[in-house]
C-alpha cells in the first residue's frame, strides 16, 4: 500500500491486488505451502530474471515459503517495472 497509494484495491483473477489506471499492479495469494506474488505481467519477471532467480517462477508470477517474506527491496523493484511497462504502452 505504501508503494502504491494512489492505486485502488481490487481483485483481480479471484485474488487481492493493486490496480493503476485499470491496470493489474500487484497481486498476492496464500496457499497451503507457498505464497505468491503476481506483476500482472510475464514480461516483469522476464525482465528482472536476476532479481528473482532464488524464487520459483511461473509464466505470470514468483512463489515464496510462508515463512519467508520478499524483501521490500524486491518488492519495490517489480512495482516500479510493471509501472514502467503500463507507462510505455500508454506513451504509444
């Protein structure tokens, strides 16, 4: 929420999320082993790929254990490239 104040909380695909300008931020679910953490974007994670490598990916989003948070660092790094991707297909 600090990251992103400005962006409205919505669900999205059946789960919570942040969303910009209609835009899919942010998202995260729990499940019984694993939480995950979803940009709205394959193209983030493809894009920060050295920042995520310690994390199991899928096509659209990276899991970490229950007790093993994503550092805030991490966090503000996928944010701040899912916004940059919805700026520069706005800006075309």
């Amino acid at each position: 929420r600090k990251l992103l104040p400005d962006a409205t909380e919505a669900i999205k695909y059946g789960m919570p999320a942040f969303v910009v300008n209609g835009k899919g931020v942010a998202g995260f679910a729990a499940f019984a082993n694993h939480c995950s953490y979803f940009p709205f974007s394959s193209n983030v994670l493809k894009t920060l790929a050295n920042a995520v490598k310690e994390y199991e990916t899928s096509k659209g989003g990276l899991r970490f254990g229950i007790d093993r948070p994503l550092p805030v660092s991490l966090v503000k790094k996928l944010v701040k490239a899912r916004l940059a991707e919805i700026d520069a297909v706005k800006a075309r």
